[in-house]
C-alpha cells in the first residue's frame, strides 16, 4: 500500500521523461556549439552557398528566369546547395571522424540514449541550413531587391529547412561505410555533382536534355522544386510527388544507416 502511495505521489514516468528530453537537448545543444566552433565546418557549409550567391545573384543576376528576378530564384536553389552542405557534412563527416575516434563506442557504454546522438546531429544540420538560408535571404533583401509576401518567405524557410531531413539521413548511410579521412572526398564526389545535376548551379530548364532526364530522380531536384514552387517558378509538378520522393530516400537512407550501425556493433561485440 505504501509503495502504490509513493508511486502515485511521485510518478516515475514524468521524472524519466524530462530527465530525457534534458538528454536530448543538452546533446542537441553541444553537438550545435562543437560544429559552431569548427572553422572548417562553418565557414565551407555556410560561406559556399553566400559567395555563390553573391557571385552569380548579386554581382551577376541583374535578369530573370521565367517570372521571377535571378535574385529570388537563387535562394531557392542555393538554399537547397546550402542545405545539403550543412546537412551532408554535418552528419557523414562528423559521424565517419567519431566513429575512427572510438567517441561512437564511448556514447554506447554511456547511459545517454542512443537515438539522442543522432537526433542532436539531424537538429544540429536543420539549425544551420536556417541560418544559411536566413542569411542568403537577408543578402537578397538587403542587396538584391527581393520582395515576398512574409507568409510565402516564412513558407519557403520551412520547405528549406525540412529539407535537411532526407540529406540528414543520407549523411548517416554514408557515414557509416567510409573513414574519417576519405569522408570529405567522398561526401564531395557526392555533393557537388548532385548540386549540378539537380539545376542548382544552372536553371534546370537551360541543363542538357540528358541530365534533365536523370534530375528527376536525384532528392536535390525535388526539394529545390518545392522551393521553386513557392516563387511560381518551378515545374508546376505536384508537391505530393516532390514529398513522397523525398520521404522515399529519407527511409531507404535510414535502412542503409541502420545495417552500418549493426555492422559496427556486431565487429564491437562479435
């Protein structure tokens, strides 16, 4: 009788899941800070995507394509650059370097929940694609004369930064099957031509027929298509098939990440 008094006194189940969710953020928030004080990290990811922008949007961009200014079109698109950047990087190459460290089997043998690694790696990379493209929107407001409805801008932000979800998740698959040192080659060979293949260095409509073809079935081409749509100026193809596209990836890339970390545990433990 007592210890039923006790436990509705005192509900475990509260306690446990606070004491979790203070897990979860406080990994979130030093997995943000150790990728904010990494020069390397910060200054590729977010710098690339405003130096491109200011190139070919500001310096160079004084048309348009289709119906929109060369200005706005470009956050769309180097947004989505962005967004992988941060994303791929964040996740493969971080992941690939802690797993040569042995940090993967320390966070095993410690109390921490094993899904709050990951999940404060995924935060980490939305947390700065807004930052790339709250950045590149201020460049375009500030310098390029974009206007938008606040509604359309704020929807735009959010496509973007869900987006990082899908690349997120690839970074994980191909974090687990490379080396600390091979990872920044690899996650290059890997970025940079699905940035071009995708139309985000070149309109997708000016893109040879051949690649347009492959575009299609590339993630970065449907999520710059989302993006695009918000500016009346992507494919006019449904959200739905951009959406399911990318929640498609997400799962396969997510499987993939998920024999990788049974194959390391099982080398840990076999």
């Amino acid at each position: 009788m007592a210890t039923l008094s006790s436990t509705l006194t005192h509900p475990t189940l509260p306690q446990s899941l606070s004491r979790t969710l203070v897990v979860f953020l406080k990994e979130t928030e030093y997995e943000f800070l150790k990728s904010l004080r990494l020069r390397v990290y910060t200054l590729s990811t977010i710098g690339f995507p405003l130096m491109f922008y200011i190139l070919f949007g500001l310096v160079m961009g004084k048309q348009s394509i289709g119906p929109v200014s060369v200005t706005k079109y470009l956050i769309a698109t180097y947004g989505t650059f962005g967004v992988m950047g941060t994303s791929l990087f964040g996740t493969a190459a971080s992941l690939a370097a802690e797993r040569g460290l042995g940090w993967l089997q320390v966070k095993r043998a410690s109390p921490m929940p094993p899904l709050a690694y990951f999940v404060a790696k995924i935060a980490k990379g939305m947390a700065f694609s807004a930052i790339v493209v709250l950045l590149l929107f201020l460049l375009g407001v500030s310098f390029g004369g974009v206007r938008m409805p606040l509604a359309d801008a704020a929807k735009l932000v959010a496509i973007l930064v869900a987006g990082s979800l899908p690349f997120s998740a690839m970074g994980l698959a191909v974090g687990y099957f490379v080396g600390p040192n091979s990872a920044p080659a690899i996650i290059n060979m890997i970025y940079l031509p699905l940035s071009f293949a995708s139309g985000l260095w070149i309109p997708f409509m000016f893109l040879p027929h051949v690649i347009r073809q492959i575009a299609v079935f590339l993630p970065p081409y449907h999520l710059a298509q989302l993006a695009l749509g918000v500016l009346g100026a992507g494919q006019h193809e449904s959200n739905w098939t951009h959406w399911a596209f990318l929640a498609g990836f997400s799962l396969i890339c997510v499987g993939i990440a998920r024999i990788g970390s049974q194959r390391d545990e099982g080398k840990m433990y076999g």
